[in-house]
C-alpha cells in the first residue's frame, strides 16, 4: 500500500482522506485561533518557523574518506568526515565515535542496514572504545567541523570474512538535553576477507564511452569535406579532467569492457582535422584539433589488448524503434545501416576489431519488441537489468548474468544493485564514498551466498557518467584488487557462460515497460521526419555524379537523428532533425530552373529554351526536363502536349534545354516545365509560362496572294501597252518619233541593295 500511494494519480482511500481531513482540522485549529488573535488589523501574520532536526538527526554527519576501503589485518583504518550541527542549540562535550559490527548475513541486509537514518539502539554497532574517539568542546548551530578516526584493524573486533556495518556517530549535550545522547549517526559498510577465497565471482564491469551527437549533416565544398560541429562541447569531454578524458585515463588501468559509440569516434576524429563550429549564423573555425588527437591516442592505447563492444553508429534508441519507429517504413534499414558501419568505424580508427553482437537498451529495460529489433540489427546478445527482467522463482541468490531467451538469442542480465549505485550526483565525498563501500559490501555479499556455486555478474553503469561518476566507479573497482572474492571477465566471455537452469529465460511482456522510460522515447512523428529527409535524400543522390560527398554524411546525421542521447530532450532532438532536413532542401535547391518569362512564337514551329542551374560544386546527371502544355494545339518534338529531354550539368553552370514546337492555331497555351529524375520522381519545383502564338492566318495569306495576283496583271497590261507603242513608231519608218501625249513616265527605279530599314517584320 505505502508503494501504491507513491505513484501519481493514485487516489487515496476515503478513510485515509477522512483521517487527512480530521488531523488538519485538529492541527489548524491553534493556527486559526493565532490567526484570529494579530493586534494589528491588517498585518501579516508570521510564517511558522521550520522546525529543526532533532535527536538523533540532529548532526549531519559525512564519511568523506574511509582508508583502506577492504582492509586486512595489518593495516590502519582512517575514516574523515565532517560534522554538521543542523539544531537550535549548540552541542556541548561533543564525541565522535566509530561503531563496527555486528556482521551482516546477506544482501538483503546490507540494503536494510544503508536505508536507516535515525539510530537504533541494540541494532546499529557498538564504539570501539574510548581511545579511538574524537572530542570537540562544542559544536555550534549551523557551524560544521571536519573530524579524522583512526583505528588499528585488529582493534575493530573484526571475526569471520563477511560485511560488518561500519559507523560514525556524534554523542552530547544541549540546554534542552542535558543528557548524553546519540545526535547524529552515518552508516557504511566494511569489506573484511584478509585472504583471497577459493570461490570467486566473475565481474563484467562494462565502461561506456558515449556522447551525444555533436555533428551536423553540413559539410564545406572542398576536396576535404570539412565537417561542421553544433557547439564545441565535445572538446571539454576530451581535454584534461572532462568526462571522457577520464573514463579513458582511469579505465586505462582496471578490468573493464569497453562499450563504445562509433560515433564518438568519428566525432573524434573529424574534430582531429579541420573542422568549423556554428556560431550563430555563420561559422567558425574550431581549434581544439590538439585535444581531440591526445585523447585518440591515449585511448588507442588502451584498448589494442582489450575487449571492444561496438554499438550500432550514435547509438540508437532501440525501444523508440521498438515501440514509436519500427512501422516507420526505412526505420528498420536505419538501424541495420548503423549496425554495420559500426565495425568498420571502429577498426579504422582504434585499429581492433571489436564486437558488434551486442545490443543495450536504455536502462537494461526489455521486452518482446525490443529484443525483436535488436536482433533484427543483427545483435544475439541483448544487455538487460535485473530490475527488468525479474525471478519468477525465489531463488536464494544471484544468478547467473547470461539467460537463452530463444532463437538463439542470449539476455546477458547486469545485477540491477549494483548497476545503479553510481546513479545521482557522485561529486559530493560523503556520497562517493558510500557509494565505493556498498559496492564493495555488495559483491562480497553476493559471492557469500552460494560460496560453491560459482557465478558471473555483469555491471552496467550508467551510459554517460559524470567525471565524479567515473572516479567513484574507478575507486570501487580498486577496491576489488587483488581478486580476494571477485575476478574480471569480459563480456564477451560473461555472454557465453552456462546459463544457470533455475534463472528466469522469460522476457518481459510489453506492459511491464516502465511508463516512465516510455514516456522518454522518441515520438512517432521522429521517425516519420528521418523518413521524409531519408527520401529526399534518396532523388538526390540519384543525380550526383559524386554520390558519396552527400550520402556519408546525411546517413550518418540519419542515424544520429535516432540517438538514445535524445532521451529527455525532445525540443533538441526536433531541431536537429529540422537542421538536418532544412541542409538538405538548401542543397537540393541548388539544381533549379530559372524562372522564364512568357514566350511569343510568329510561325508555325520555334525552338523553345529553358535554363537549368546547378550551383553545387559537383556535376548532375540523370535528371530529365519535362514540358507539358495545357493546349493540345502546341506540340513539342512533334510528339504531343508532352515532351522530355535529358540534363547533365558540371558543377557551377547552367545548361540551356531546347525544344521544338509546332502549332496548328493562334492562341494561348500554359506551359509547366519540372525536373524528374530518371525514375520518374519529381525534383524540384515547377515552373510555368505562357506561350503565345501569332502565326500568318489563310485569310491573310489570300489577301496577300491577291495583291500580288493584281500585281501581275498590272504589269503585264503595261507590258502589252508598250509593245503595242513600239510596233506603232516602228510602222512609221523612224524609232525616234514624237512623244505621244497618252505615253506614260516611267515608274520605276533602280532596286536599291541596302537593308531594309528598322523595325521591318520579315515573315520567313
């Protein structure tokens, strides 16, 4: 009931609220009575001060340090921390003591022994004794003082192997209290097995070096495709104390698999190059090409003799696929393009071939459709956590990681206590500390529980630690040197374990998702966006002559798109894939028609020519003009209202595309010209004109045959005329005879040859 009324919208029984209602009528009561007696009309009454903490709460009190975190029988505890007096009073003849004891049977224990705050007599550990204490003569409210135990181990009473609470407390007095007492206690847990035991449990510590996508889809036009980063945030991961230098630097020297995003790497790398930064509206060159080739290098380093799990490319969201993508369609071939760039990303630039049979939902949360799409990726190996995949049976002990789920399929199952116990803000000592000493106290429990029954546990932190998170999973896995009751196994290995028979293989349904991890996925419209750009991008990489310049990176932004880093950041993962598509569309425009204003023909045929751009710095081909004509009276190519023509242009020119025409009639026609390509899908945007035609109609030509027909007669009636003439004077015995009165003056000129003068039409 108490874990029912912790979730939202759960609705109290009426005789819980009836309760609720009757003590707050009981404890305002004396509000209102104080409410209704002010003095002063109008005045606002005085808030009712917190109230502090008391008794045993009364001092904070912080494990900073705890020195040697297992220790053995020769060596000297030191325990520092820091006292806080929270009270109203100050604490006079203040005493801190250390408490060891008694020795804790099972993980149960330890889990019960670290939720207790407040100090119970006869359950918490005794003091060691007097000499081993601090004194402080007071200790004033709100005022904090730092403190420093040391104990010889042998004096901690300390017996069989096993975990024995560890704890501080502060004893003393107040005015109130004048009494000694118990004011403030903080527990831990204290690892003791002096020799290494002849049962041992195999620990897979998985060590994930993951980021978020930093990399547009936007590349410069040189021969080196300089890549262009969103922010440069990624180079303070990288350089000295950020989180990646650190995982690096301190996994360098422990036992752990190394789980890694090829995406990070190539982020890397790019950013080991040149490469340019958004700033605003523009860009500028990044600088950090120092930092990003130290951490390659160190990081190469490390890995050339380790294990290497290679995530699909950005490591995508495999519940957001299973649940809002998979009946996307293309969404599936994502994941499986990123599955198989990951090996090839992986051993270009860290040299080893890595693993990519694994596959690691957020959170190790599972279910039927989640396991469906990581092996449809190609995984057989599904990271889960106990948490999700529960015991069906009560077994006495933690199983075996490595589960057969069916189909060849294997659940390596991480132990859900310790997965989590690097959770929250670790750069805090206090929690550190606690965090390192249950982690220790843990393990030790766990192989305790079956000492015959050897088995292998898996550890899956969290997916991006904080530097502090990286420090205290560093300091909890020194602890465990010297493979006094654990050893190291790689994952690969833990995968391939004999599973334990009693271990539940069943996975969990789809319901039993948690609500809160669902409600963090990707939505649908997500992925119809990468569907949307993924067709585009497919018209545009069918008429590039360099296909690769664009496919490489735009797949790659694809798939970052996808990222399991986008969890809880929905209003950033929207605008990357708006980038991503709007990158796009302004290169895609870069192939257009210029706008062509309205045509006159004068004739029967012309030739029609309309422009084809391309601004891009590489050629096009495969694209096709077409030109369609809303009037059936003007044909193109003598083929109809329809015709195509083939466009191949270098990269910065245009190309002029003619058409024949022919036309039967005066009269208007709308013409729609659009780019396709050869598959017949549409490019672009249209462009529509207005073709007019003016051609010499029949009736015109017969008017004009006629004037030439009057022409004619015309002049073969002169003709006739002045043969008659000559035939009369030649009669008369002489050629040179009178003028007649009746003979005409000539009429005609010499025919002049300069051109004919300006705006003459000439119809041809």
């Amino acid at each position: 009931m108490a874990e029912a009324a912790d979730f939202q919208g759960t609705r109290p029984s009426p005789a819980r609220r009836w309760l609720r209602r009757t003590a707050s009528a009981v404890l305002g009561a004396p509000l209102l009575a104080g409410l209704l007696a002010v003095p002063a009309a109008g005045a606002a009454p005085a808030a009712e001060p917190a109230k502090a903490p008391t008794g045993s709460r009364t001092v904070a009190v912080s494990l900073n340090t705890l020195s040697p975190s297992v220790p053995t029988e020769d060596d000297t505890l030191t325990v520092s921390g820091t006292l806080t007096n929270k009270g109203k009073e100050t604490i006079s003849s203040a005493e801190v003591d250390l408490r060891v004891g008694p020795r804790l049977s099972g993980r149960g224990e330890v889990d019960d022994a670290s939720k207790r705050s407040a100090y119970v007599p006869g359950v918490d550990p005794v003091t060691v004794g007097d000499k081993y204490t601090v004194k402080f003569p007071k200790l004033a409210k709100g005022i904090s003082q730092d403190f420093t135990l040391t104990v010889p181990v042998d004096k901690l009473g300390l017996d069989d192997p096993g975990v024995y609470q560890l704890g501080v407390s502060v004893s003393g007095r107040t005015t109130t209290a004048p009494y000694e007492q118990v004011l403030g206690i903080e527990r831990s847990f204290l690892p003791w097995q002096p020799e290494a035991s002849d049962s041992r449990t195999k620990l897979t510590f998985l060590w994930p070096l993951i980021a978020s996508p930093h990399v547009t889809a936007e590349t410069r036009s040189d021969e080196q495709q300089t890549p262009v980063f969103t922010d440069d945030e990624l180079a303070k991961e990288l350089a000295p104390g950020g989180r990646l230098e650190q995982m690096v630097s301190l996994g360098s020297r422990l036992p752990v698999t190394w789980v890694v995003d090829p995406d990070l790497l190539a982020s890397v790398a790019a950013m080991a190059g040149k490469y340019e930064v958004e700033s605003g509206d523009t860009t500028v060159p990044g600088k950090n090409q120092a930092v990003a080739k130290q951490w390659l290098t160190a990081l190469e380093k490390v890995v050339e003799d380790g294990k290497v799990i290679a995530l699909p490319f950005a490591d995508p969201d495999l519940a957001s696929i299973a649940h809002r993508g998979k009946n996307v369609s293309g969404t599936l071939s994502h994941l499986q393009n990123a599955s198989a760039v990951a090996a090839t990303t992986v051993e270009t630039i860290l040299h080893v071939k890595p693993s990519t049979d694994f596959a690691w939902p957020v959170n190790g949360a599972v279910d039927s459709s989640i396991v469906d799409v990581a092996t449809s990726a190609g995984a057989h190996n599904v990271i889960a956590r106990s948490d999700s995949f529960r015991e069906t049976t009560e077994l006495p002990y933690t199983p075996t990681a490595a589960r057969p789920i069916g189909g060849g399929t294997t659940a390596v199952v991480a132990d859900a206590r310790l997965s989590t116990l690097f959770d929250g803000d670790m750069s805090r000592a206090g929690s550190s500390t606690r965090a390192v000493q249950k982690f220790l106290a843990q393990t030790l429990a766990l192989t305790e529980q079956t000492p015959d029954n050897e088995r292998s546990i898996v550890v899956a932190p969290p997916r991006m630690p904080t530097a502090a998170q990286a420090q205290t999973m560093a300091r909890a896995l020194e602890g465990l040197a010297g493979n006094r009751w654990t050893q190291p196994l790689d994952l690969v290995a833990a995968a391939e374990v004999k599973p334990d028979p009693r271990a539940t293989s069943k996975v969990p349904r789809a319901a039993a998702y948690p609500k809160k991890l669902r409600a963090q996925e990707l939505p649908t419209q997500a992925f119809q966006d990468i569907r949307t750009t993924q067709g585009s991008l497919d018209s545009f990489e069918t008429i590039l002559t360099q296909p690769e310049r664009v496919v490489t990176p735009f797949g790659n932004a694809v798939n970052r798109s996808m990222s399991t880093s986008w969890r809880g950041r929905s209003l950033e993962a929207q605008q990357y894939r708006d980038a991503v598509r709007d990158y796009l569309q302004s290169l895609t425009s870069e192939v257009q028609l210029i706008e062509k204003s309205d045509v006159t023909l004068s004739g029967r045929s012309a030739t029609i020519p309309v422009t084809v751009q391309n601004k891009l710095v590489q050629g096009v081909d495969r694209l096709v003009l077409r030109l369609t004509s809303d009037n059936i009276r003007l044909k193109f190519n003598d083929d109809g209202s329809m015709a195509e023509l083939p466009v191949r242009i270098a990269g910065g020119h245009s190309q002029s595309v003619k058409f024949d025409t022919a036309t039967s009639a005066n009269g208007r026609a709308q013409v729609t010209a659009r780019l396709y390509t050869e598959d017949g899908t549409q490019y672009g945007e249209e462009m529509t004109f207005t073709v007019k035609v003016s051609e010499v109609t029949p009736t015109v030509l017969l008017v004009i045959a006629g004037g030439l027909l009057l022409l004619v007669l015309a002049g073969i009636r002169m003709y006739s005329h002045r043969k008659r003439t000559v035939a009369s004077d030649t009669a008369d015995g002489n050629g040179d005879g009178p003028e007649q009165p009746s003979d005409p003056t000539p009429d005609t000129g010499p025919e002049s040859g300069a051109p004919s003068g300006t705006g003459e039409k000439v119809d041809r």
